[in-house]
C-alpha cells in the first residue's frame, strides 16, 4: 500500500508541480495582457484583479520580487507597461 501512495504522490508532482511551466505560462499571459484603452472603473479594476493574481500566483512559485532584485528588474516593467498612460 505504501508503494502505490509513493507512486500516486510521484505522478500527481510530476502532473501539476511543473513550476517552470507554470511560471513560464504566467509570464506569457502578463505579455499578451491588454491594456484598457480608457479609465473606466470596471476595465481598472480588472486589470488590477488580474495583475494581483498573477503577481500572487508568481509568487506562490516561490518568485518573490523582495527576495529576487533580478526578478524585479525583468518583471516589473512587464507590469508597468500594462497600465494606463494616465497611470504610470
């Protein structure tokens, strides 16, 4: 019994615990993000709810931006440049 929990555990890792993929994929859906073309209420806080959740998401990889200043320097300005003009 022991052996088959080691090797459901082992299959259920190498399904979903691909953090390289999964970071790659995240940073993918920061590029091809739209930025709203006007300051609407609803559009902002969209696109604040879905750069939180990335960021959070990033960061439950274990890609946090205080720990990594190189991490920092690279995704922060994808961050940036999916803001409004008016908000940069």
């Amino acid at each position: 019994m022991n052996d088959n929990y080691s090797k459901a555990f082992q299959d259920l890792q190498n399904r979903f615990g691909r953090k390289h993929l999964l970071t790659n994929e995240l940073v993918k859906s920061l590029l091809i993000l739209n930025i709203p073309k006007k300051a609407y209420g609803k559009l902002l806080r969209d696109q604040y709810n879905t750069l939180q959740n990335r960021m959070r998401s990033l960061e439950s990889l274990g890609l946090k931006f205080d720990d990594d200043p190189s991490l920092s320097m690279v995704l922060l300005p994808i961050f940036e440049t999916k803001l409004l003009c008016e908000l940069k």
